[in-house]
C-alpha cells in the first residue's frame, strides 16, 4: 500500500500575522517530504464545491 505525505492548510486572517514562521514551519515539512496544499479560507467557505475537485 502506497501512502502519501500530504499536508493541507487552511489559511484565516492570522495567517498574514504569522508568515515567517509559516514559510519555516512549510520549509521543514518540505525537507521531510510532506507536499502542502494551501487554500485561503474564504475559498474554502464560499468555493467548497470547486475545491473538492482538486
């Protein structure tokens, strides 16, 4: 059985308060061979539907 690393992130408003930590945080994963997947929240909450499909 074949498992993926995968990461999805969902970002709200404090996520322009945090963005450092979030590019190192992301770099991190990254090196262990996570793949993220970023989505703003807005989209999430009004472009659900459209999203799904991805």
């Amino acid at each position: 059985m074949f498992f993926k690393k995968v990461i999805i992130e969902i970002d709200g408003g404090i996520h322009a308060l945090q963005i450092e930590y979030d590019q190192i945080r992301e770099a991190i994963l990254m090196e262990m061979g996570y793949k993220i997947i970023r989505f703003k929240n807005e989209d999430v909450l009004n472009n659900w539907k459209k999203l799904r499909k991805i």
